[in-house]
C-alpha cells in the first residue's frame, strides 16, 4: 500500500510539473493576443502599427504576471508535495520492517519478543517549549531510529514551541494539526473549550499514525513527560503480550498510585493487570483505533476511554515504578491532583531487561489464578492496624470496602488516589488497588466473590 501511495504521489507530482510546462511554452510561443492574430501590423487602426505595437506590449506584461502567478503557485504545491512524499519514503523502510515483525508475532506458539517490530513514538504537543526535555529523554535512551521513529504532532500553532521541535531536525518527524478554529460547545462548557481541542488533536493525531503512515502500533507520550532508562524495553516487550491476548487493550508506562512510600523501590521488575486505563505514556495497536475512531468522542476522551462501552472488560499492563514522569503542573486541568499526588510520582531509574524475562504470568487465566490466591488469603485488617505500625509478619495485608464511600474513606485515610471512573478505583483489577506499604504488599479489596464493576459507583 505505502508502494503504490508514494508510486502516486510521484505520478503525479510528474504530471503536474508536465502540464505547467506545457502550459509555459504555449504561452510563450502563441501571439499574446489571439483576437488579433490575423490582424496586419500597417492597419490604420492601429497607426500603422504603433498603437499595436504598445498594447501588445502591455498584454505581454500581463501574460507574464499570470505566468508568475502559476509558477509561484506550482512552486508551493511542490514544496508541499515533497515534504509529504519525504516523509512518507523515510518511513518505508522501518514499515517494511514492520510487517515482518507482525508477521513474527502472528506466527508465533508463545509470547517472544521479535527484534524487528517497528513501534513509533507519538508526541503530544501544543504550546509547552518544556517538549524540549520530554524529547531530549526520548532521544537519550532510544536504542533505535529504525525501530523507534518520533513523531511530535503540534496542535495550537504556537511558533515557539514549533522552533524547538523543529530544531531536532531529521531525528523526529514533526506534523501539524491544520484545524486550529474554535469548537462551538455548550454554554455550561465554555471553561472546557481546551478538552474539546485536545480530543480532536488525538482523533486526527492518531489518524495520521494508522492511516496516513500505515503502522499497526503506536506509543502515545504527551509533551509533559520524561521517561526512564528502560522506556522502550518496557514496551518492547510487552507489545507481544499485547497483540497476542485479546483480554488486553493497552499497555501503561503510569502507575496511579506509584508515589514515593506506595511502591517497593527493590520490585521495579513487578508488573500488573488494571481494569483502569492509566494513560500517560501507552501502546495502543491499530486494531483498537478501528474500533474507536468511527465514536471518538468530542471531549474528555480519557474518560470516555474508561466507560464500559469502551473498555469491554479488558484491562491494560501497569507497572509497579512509573516508567513516565509528568513534569507539566499547568494545563487544561489548571493542576488538578499535581501537588497533591502527580509531583510525587517515582520515576524509575533502574534499566529492566523486560525482553529476557518470562512474562507469560501476565495472561488472564494465569494472572487471575494468582492474584485471587494471593488476595484472598491475605489475613483482613483495619486501616487503625496498618497506619499504628503494629501488624507483624510480612504481609501481605487486606482491606475491605463494601461501597463506594467505604473505599473512598480507606483510600483518602492511606494517601491513595481515591476517585471511581464507571466505577473502577485507580489502578484497580476486579476491583483491588495494590501497593506497598513500609515495605509490605496491601489490598484494599471488595468482599470475596467480587462479578462486576457498578457504573453508578463514580
């Protein structure tokens, strides 16, 4: 398909500069003025040729500022063409690569890695010129141009930060939302005009992605993120598990609840299964954006991500240590939960070799096994026991809630993020929150023979 796309594109790009030539020599080699082609030069009409000669000369001078006018015009429809055509021919080669990395993972009996699947990076920006460190950590730990493209796409129009994207050259690919109008949106939504630009910026940043440069996955990192060592590790590893199991949609660089003194710093290693999507740095495959691009919503599309309509009872991988930092307090959400949660979030700077691990445990049926066993078992205590210090042994430890404000109350009291998005608490699996307290694994968990999330509970 890329083929026969950048085979078109010359073609016609061939055929356009053929007919302005054509046009060119017409213009030049006919009489500038056909009604008086056949008109003798010693007509007195015409003063014996003098008055001709004058208005021929004036109606030559006005072919030439047409002419201009269409050079001028092919020019820029050139230059046009060709930065699409560039861009497009400098991603053949990594897609070719691509496909035989797909086919790899379609072919393969068990969850292996291959080597040669291309997984470009979508950056999210606007108006930060702060894109600089997001990329410059990109850039710093990336292990591959051929297998990791970059490309930023810019919504906003804002010349200073396009300067700085620009300036990084032939090392990203930088693309430009062209529709930068105001959106007409309800009255009683005027203050969120910013939700219903950014919704509308992934829907066409995305499609630029699947469609206009045809590859099957993509890695979505805003502009206000930094990213650890083993960044491209982490997914690299985990987008065989991805596209082989269909109870999973995504995979999540973030841990909602990965604050200093949440996680266990010697457990960097540790990976989950959420039913909340996490966002903030995540892999998505082209067969989902199908999915959802004929219903992308018009605004707040994170949250839309995290309906049931959406979700489908699939679930994401997170990781115990944040593999993204959000450097970015200010925003559409003027700041909404950075000082109190997102500041603190651990960035983990320990390299993990994901692709040599086994990560097979991450499968629903075996996941589930051992996570229930391991709920399940654990001995019930009060949040009074845990925050006093007193509780001996290991852990781990289990909290129960019974209702909405029941988890609200164990997660306010303990420091945890505590809101329900159609009823899933943040970083929840069948309705348990894991993290580490003072070194001990604890669960905040409904009461045993837990079915299904209630919507209601938001």
């Amino acid at each position: 398909m890329l083929r026969k796309r950048g085979s078109l594109i010359i073609c016609g790009t061939f055929l356009f500069i053929a007919w302005n030539a054509i046009l060119i020599f017409v213009l030049l080699g006919r009489s500038p003025i056909g009604k008086l082609d056949n008109v003798e030069l010693t007509d007195p009409r015409y003063g014996e040729g003098q008055y001709m000669s004058a208005n021929r000369d004036t109606e030559y001078g006005n072919i030439i500022k047409d002419l201009m006018k269409v050079i001028n015009a092919f020019e820029t429809e050139l230059e046009s063409q060709n930065r699409i055509l560039l861009q497009i021919l400098r991603h053949k080669s990594m897609l070719e690569e691509n496909k035989i990395g797909n086919a790899a993972v379609k072919n393969a009996s068990s969850v292996k890695n291959p080597s040669h699947v291309v997984i470009p990076i979508l950056v999210m920006a606007c108006n930060r010129v702060t894109v600089k460190r997001c990329l410059d950590k990109l850039l710093e730990y990336r292990p591959s141009a051929e297998l990791f493209p970059i490309i930023v796409s810019q919504d906003c129009g804002h010349a200073e930060t396009a300067n700085v994207i620009a300036s990084y050259g032939s090392q990203l690919t930088h693309i430009k939302q062209p529709d930068l109008s105001d959106i007409s949106v309800p009255a009683s939504h005027r203050k969120f005009q910013g939700y219903y630009k950014i919704s509308r910026h992934y829907h066409w940043a995305l499609n630029q992605v699947f469609k206009t440069f045809a590859y099957s996955s993509v890695i979505v990192v805003e502009d206000d993120l930094e990213v650890a060592p083993d960044f491209f590790e982490y997914f690299k590893a985990l987008y065989p598990l991805l596209k082989s199991d269909p109870t999973l949609w995504c995979v999540s660089a973030w841990n909602d609840n990965g604050k200093e003194g949440y996680i266990d710093p010697g457990k960097s290693s540790f990976l989950y299964r959420t039913d909340f999507f996490p966002g903030l740095g995540w892999m998505l495959l082209k067969e989902l954006w199908l999915e959802l691009e004929p219903k992308w919503p018009s605004s707040f599309w994170d949250d839309w991500m995290r309906n049931p309509d959406q979700r489908k009872d699939r679930s994401c991988i997170r990781p115990e240590i944040s593999r993204t930092l959000t450097f970015g307090r200010k925003g559409v959400s003027l700041g909404q939960f950075y000082d109190k949660y997102l500041r603190f979030i651990k960035l983990n700077t320990e390299f993990v070799p994901f692709t040599k691990m086994d990560l097979s445990y991450l499968e629903q049926r075996k996941y589930n096994e051992a996570f229930e066993k391991d709920v399940y078992s654990a001995p019930v205590v009060t949040a009074e026991e845990l925050q006093s210090g007193k509780l001996s042994g290991p852990g781990p430890f289990r909290l129960q809630y019974s209702s909405p404000e029941s988890f609200k109350m164990l997660a306010r009291n303990l420091g945890l993020m505590d809101d329900l998005k159609s009823g899933v608490p943040r970083a929840g699996y069948r309705g348990v929150v894991s993290f580490f307290l003072r070194g001990r694994q604890i669960y905040i968990a409904p009461p045993a023979g837990w079915k299904q999330y209630d919507p209601s509970w938001s």
